[in-house]
C-alpha cells in the first residue's frame, strides 16, 4: 500500500497533461481565434456553433468560407498570409490573402503525427511554433541558424516584425531571436527584460508587452510614437494585449473595455468607447476584436479601410478552442459554443493570494476533429478517452481500497483534510449530557492528532515547554477584552481574519484573530480551513521562534484563535512603514539587528523543515509574518496556508499553488510541486528586503513607474560585487567589522532565490551561514547593542 500514493500521484500529472488548455496571446503574430492581415486588410475567424470549427474571412466587403472544410484550434495572420493549426495539433496550413482568386487555396505547410505543434505565432515573414512536449521552436521562411538551440523549451511564443521572443518555461525569463537586420531588435529586447519573469508576452512590430508573474504590465523595445508609455494601472487591471508598429492595446479586466496608447492617439475612436470586448488582435495600423455581447468582430485604427460600418459582417466568432477540459472557469455558452463536443475556458488570471501559472495548449487526442470516419485525429481521440477513462477506472479502485483501509467508509476514522493534521472533539454536552444525535463539529474541542507519528514531537535545540492544550475562550470574553472588536483594537490582518489587541483579565496581552464573517459557504469553507490549519499546527510547535498560540474560540459560525502579543509589530512594518523614514527613527536600522532578525525567522523555519513530525511548509513566508516580540525576538506567524511537508528534499508533492505575490516559489508557481525550498525562496526574498530595505515588488518610481522585483534590483548587483549600491540607505554602508557579515547574508540571499529548488541551501545551511555572519560582527559575545536595549542573540 506504501507504493500507492506515489502511484496516484504519477496518475495525476497524467491527466493533468492530457487536460491542459491554450492560453494564447491576442496580438500581431500570436495564435488566436482570430486573424488580421495587414497588406489586404482581410480579418478571419474560427466559426462557432458549428460542429466543424472552420475558418471564415471578410475581405474587401466579401465573406469567404475558407477551404477546406475542418476543425481548427488557432489562426495567426502575416503581412499578407494567415495559417492554421489544425485541430489535433499534427497539420499546418497556410493561406495568401493577396491573390485575386476570392476562393483562398491552402497550402500545408506541416503535417507530422509524432512531433506535434502549439503555440502558433507568425511574424510579418516568419512562421514560428513550439513542440508539443519538448518546447523546442520550430520556424519556417526563415534562416534556421538563428533559431534558439534545442536545448531552449518555451512556455509559449509571439512574433513580431523579423523577430520571435518567448517564455523559458524552466525560469520564466524572455528569450528572443530575429534574422537579417532585425536580430540587434531581437537582442535589445531580451537584455531590457533582463532577468524579469513574466506570465504572458505579446509581440508588435519592434516592440514586446506582457504581464510579469505578479500582474503588471511591462513593455520593452521600440518607443518611438508612445507605444510603452503605459498607462499607471495596478496589478492585473490589463489582460488581452494587442501590438502593432507603434501603439499598444489593452482590455481592462474589469469591464473589458479597450484602451490604447501611441500611434498618435488615432486607435481609440468613439466607435469603442463603452465596448466590452473578449480578445483583441492588431495589424501594423488597424485593430480588431471580438465583442463581448454578440460575438461578432469590430475593427478600427487608421489603416482600417472606409466602410459602411465597422462591424464586421462575418457569424459568431469562438472566444477560444473548444477543449474537453478547463482548469479554470468555462464559459456558460461552451456546449452551445462548441455544439457539444468540448468546452471553452476563461484564462486563468492569476490573485494575489492564489497565483495560477499559464496553463498549455492541450495535447491533440482530446481537441475536436473533423467528422470524419476514420481519421487519424479521431482514432487519436478515442484513444485518449480511453487511457483517461482508465486512468479515472483506476484512481476509482484506488479510493475505494484506501476508503476500505482506513476504515473511513464506515466510520472508523475521520478525515479532514489529507495535507493538514487530524482534530477530533468530544461530543458536545448540555450538564454532562451529550447532546441529541448532532455530530460533533469538525474542529470540536482539541485532542491531540489521532494518529501516532502526529503526536510524537522532537524538540529542537531551541524549543521550549509549553502546555499541549490550547486553552478555550468563550465568544463573550474575547467581545469583552477587544471592546467589541473595535476599530480602536485593531492591529493587523492575515490570511485568516482581522487581528485584534486585547487583554485578558489574568493581565496577560494576546492578539486575537478572527475570521471574516459571512453567511457564504465558500467562505465559511476557506475559514474553517484556515482556522484548523492554525490551531491544528499551533497547538503542537513551541518553539521561541514561533508566534505561541494562547486559545481559541469556535461558537456558531465565529472562529477565532487567541496568540501571545507581539509589541513591536510585523517587520513588514520597520522596513517599509512611513513611520521609518530617518536613519536614527528605528531599532532595526542596523546591520547586526537585520542579521540577528533574519537568524531569528531562519531558526523558526528550520524548527518547522527539521524538528516537527511530521515536517511543515509554511508556504507563506513573508516580512508581514515575521512579528517581533517586546524583547525584539523575530516569531515566524500566519500558519493558515501550512502544510504536512515531505519527508525528505526528494520527496515531492504536487499542490495548488498558493502563497503572496513576489514571496511566492517561480518553480512551485510554476510547477505546482512543493518542497521545503519553497519556505527558502520566500525567506531570500525577505533577506533581500532587509539588505536593500525596498519591497518584494515596488514601483520604481516615486510618483509610480514600472514595478520591479527585488530579486532582480538586488541580485544582479550583487553577482557583480556592487552590494554597496543596493544596501539600505537608512542603515549607510556596513562598518569595516560588518563588511563580511553583510555580505555573507546577501550571498546567502541570492542562492535562496535561485529559480530552481534543487540549488537553493537547506534552512539548516542558511542558519548556519547568518550565525557566521553574526558572529563575524565585533560585539560583546551573543549580543547586540542598539542604544538603551542590550539583545540577546540565542
């Protein structure tokens, strides 16, 4: 029985690859539903409602149905070219839309029925796509030699004018190349993303826009009419992008309106004004896009040719692919959409909380093919139906062995959550009677985890004694000490609630958090889930690194967890609060006190990584839940998003991906595969906020600008030799006995945040190297002065 989780797991990834959808960029070369062309002004689309997801074209006031008659996935447009990736994904045909001959032939340009494409993207001469699988790029109408080696696997593609750039699906990072003059474009490009990570990108003529992997829209290359002048916007409030040579277009997320920005002010007419619209796509000079309320297809810009009306007289037009599965949410009209044979996904668009990574075109066997008896797309088909049925036949078995094994069927045992530990309460009772047949609720009063291995708890080396119970509190005592939850005792909130100050009647300061109120049962979900995450967590870790649970309190739908109070606040709040502005207007600004802060949370980390057992992932390591206590101890706190880590660095686990934006792990948020190395990436990013004293992600401007990484303001500096640039300038340059302690925390940063886990230090390797570091600093042995305070550093 050992062997079947893994198997499941592994049974898993499978279906997950079998059902992954296209996410594709709405621009000038990218795939999409719909097409431009800029020599002929022909706009094609894939027709919807149609059991066959043909291509349909509007040129010069004539629709034409395209041949031949079949199911396509995405179009892209050329200058005076469009192609097609086949539904399947095995066959590419192309189209002139410069002839005279209304009746466009097609000519194939691909067919392969093992190396499969995605990720279709035509420039103004080339054609580029990504293997299915290995992401390699393959390109055609091109010189081979300057195409990124195979040894490079892309996420996806876009092109632009005599240049392609993609997404490294290992880092995140860009990668671009061109031919003939426009290879100096292609390089230009690459090094002004530099090391950013980004989740979409879309290419115009000489310049490159997408959003990074915390939301923001970034543009870079050619400027020459305004085109990267984007207007100031927060996270994710632009989603559809739409390039050409020199302007840029964005939908708003939240209403879909477009706006556009170069070009000379000419490509937002009131034609579109007050117009949602569900994707957009650009030519050199005019724009198309798909309207939200009917589905039909309007075009504006100044190369768009006079016309009776901008509205194009061509049918509905699909949104996107229609495909057997949705990460995601789908659109309601999918089925009708889609007649039946597949569902059309929404993107994916990441929050702020639960960051969700761009998902992939999906594999052929599972997209709609033509109707035809026996062909090869069909057999492919049912042949994937068949290994996914298998597949669910299996897991089916599966649970019903495990379901037999445990006992749970009936009733032996109670399962809550399979990541988080087991809490169990005694019946409820009126005078010592148990009440009538109700169930107990699921986080009744708390006994230690049911099984065994949960109970059992070695100690660190810097563990204390506590009692094991967490005491409970009535909901009338805790009303009492927080006046009612005032405004006036609110101190903060976390991934659970709103926390509170408060003061018991034995005198003892606690902070009080509770969860949201609401009567939503997806709310009340995510409350009882976060509530037990903590209090299942904190009952059993004592630790004087952690933040110590006091009580709790569970009546009705009020949830609330009672902790020790932490005086001195979040260190979120010294490093970037207003309040400290002036060199001498903090404790923290100091090298030794930012050393011993950040040695502190190492040590709570690794208690969580080595000592507990099971293991536990924090998975939301951040400044804001690092708090430091009256003697300016740094606790690791917010225990909400924990989980029961892996038993070993080799052990994976696959998860949705959740945590804070410019904290969270690229290859988790990637991937999806926690390990321990997650806790690291967090812990380097808080390492570089207390060497530079700037934000995970911050504007780089005063008045606004562009956001920007800490990890890539900071690293490339460091990798330099040039610490000195980016250090605080509220603490000044180390003293000549802080030079090496300093620069041994920013080498250990830098190794934190390294894209890949497998090359980022163990907890146990960083404590060791911040102890070094401290101990390098000439202070009184084991502590730290600053000012009227003398700190105890272990």
């Amino acid at each position: 029985m050992k062997k079947l989780p893994s198997l499941m797991v592994g049974l898993a990834i499978v279906v997950v690859i079998l059902f992954s959808l296209i996410i594709s960029s709405n621009a000038l070369g990218s795939g999409a539903t719909i097409s431009i062309n800029d020599a002929s002004a022909t706009v094609c689309g894939i027709v919807a409602e149609e059991p066959i997801k043909r291509i349909e074209c509007y040129r010069r006031g004539d629709v034409i149905a395209v041949p031949p008659n079949i199911s396509f996935l995405s179009i892209s447009g050329g200058r005076d070219y469009f192609c097609g990736l086949r539904s399947g994904n095995y066959s590419l045909l192309c189209w002139n839309t410069v002839s005279a001959n209304d009746n466009f032939q097609s000519k194939r340009l691909y067919s392969n029925d093992t190396v499969l494409l995605e990720n279709l993207a035509l420039g103004d001469n080339q054609i580029c796509a990504t293997t299915v699988g290995p992401g390699n790029v393959i390109c055609w109408r091109t010189d081979d030699n300057s195409l990124p080696s195979r040894s490079y696997q892309f996420a996806s593609i876009t092109s632009g004018s005599g240049f392609s750039c993609g997404i490294l699906r290992n880092s995140s990072q860009v990668k671009c190349w061109g031919w003939g003059s426009r290879s100096s474009n292609a390089t230009r490009i690459e090094n002004e993303f530099s090391n950013m990570t980004m989740a979409t990108l879309v290419a115009g003529d000489s310049h490159v826009c997408g959003l990074n992997q915390t939301g923001f829209l970034v543009c870079k290359g050619s400027n020459g009419s305004g085109q990267l002048n984007i207007p100031q916007g927060e996270s994710l409030e632009y989603t559809g992008l739409a390039l050409g040579a020199e302007h840029t277009c964005a939908i708003r997320k939240s209403n879909g309106t477009v706006i556009c920005w170069g070009g000379g002010g000419q490509f937002s007419p009131d034609v579109i004004e007050g117009v949602a619209f569900e994707l957009i796509v650009s030519g050199s000079n005019f724009i198309c896009g798909l309207i939200t309320s009917n589905f039909s297809v309007m075009c504006w810009g100044p190369g768009w040719p006079n016309s009776s009306s901008s509205v194009l007289p061509l049918p509905p037009i699909l949104p996107g692919p229609c495909v057997q599965s949705c990460e995601c949410e789908t659109y309601g009209f999918s089925q009708k959409f889609c007649s039946g044979s597949g569902s059309i996904c929404k993107p994916c668009w990441p929050q702020i909380s639960v960051p969700v990574p761009p998902a992939s075109v999906p594999p052929p066997s599972l997209s709609p093919s033509p109707p035809s008896s026996t062909s090869r797309g069909l057999r492919r088909g049912l042949l994937a139906f068949a290994i996914v049925g298998s597949v669910g036949v299996f897991a089916g078995i599966c649970s019903i062995i495990y379901c037999l094994w445990t006992g749970v069927c009936f009733g032996k045992k109670k399962i809550h959550n399979s990541v988080q530990p087991t809490i169990t309460r005694a019946a409820s009772s009126n005078n010592g009677t148990n009440s009538n047949n109700s169930p107990p609720s699921r986080s009744s009063t708390i006994r230690r985890q049911g099984s065994r291995i949960m109970r059992r708890q070695r100690s660190g080396p810097s563990s204390t004694k506590h009692p094991d119970r967490a005491e409970e509190f009535t909901l009338a005592e805790l009303v009492t000490v927080t006046n009612n939850f005032s405004m006036e005792n609110k101190i903060g909130a976390g991934s659970y609630g709103v926390v509170y100050r408060g003061k018991l009647a034995d005198g003892r300061e606690v902070a009080i958090k509770r969860g949201e109120t609401g009567s939503k049962l997806k709310k009340f979900q995510e409350k009882e889930s976060a509530f037990e995450s903590e209090l299942a967590f904190l009952s059993r870790l004592h630790h004087k690194h952690l933040v110590r649970l006091v009580g709790f309190c569970e009546e009705k739908d009020e949830r609330l967890l009672v902790y020790e109070y932490m005086k001195h606040g979040a260190l979120y709040d010294h490093l970037h609060g207003k309040h400290n502005v002036e060199k001498s207007s903090g404790v923290l600004n100091s090298w030794p006190m930012r050393i011993k802060i950040a040695l502190d949370a190492s040590r709570g980390i690794d208690y969580l990584h080595s000592y507990a057992v099971p293991p536990i992932i924090h998975r939301d390591i951040k400044s804001s839940n690092i708090l430091i206590d009256a003697t300016w101890t740094a606790r690791v706190s917010d225990f909400g998003l924990s989980l029961m880590g892996p038993e070993s660095e080799h052990d994976y686990r696959p998860t949705k991906a959740v945590g804070t934006v410019g904290y969270i792990d690229p290859e988790y948020y990637g991937l999806n595969v926690l390990t321990a190395k997650s806790d690291v990436y967090g812990l380097g990013i808080v390492l570089l906020e207390l060497l530079t004293g700037k934000r995970a992600i911050y504007k780089d401007d005063e008045n606004g600008g562009s956001p920007v990484s800490v990890v890539d303001f900071a690293v490339p500096a460091i990798l330099r030799g040039e610490m000195v640039r980016v250090l605080d300038p509220r603490v000044g340059p180390p003293a000549s006995n802080e030079a090496e302690a300093v620069e041994l925390v920013a080498y250990t940063a830098v190794r934190c945040v390294n894209f890949e886990g497998k090359e980022r230090p163990t907890m146990a390797d960083i404590v060791s190297n911040l102890e070094r570091a401290l101990d390098s600093i000439d202070v009184s042995h084991g502590s730290i002065s600053s000012g009227n305070i003398s700190i105890v550093s272990e």
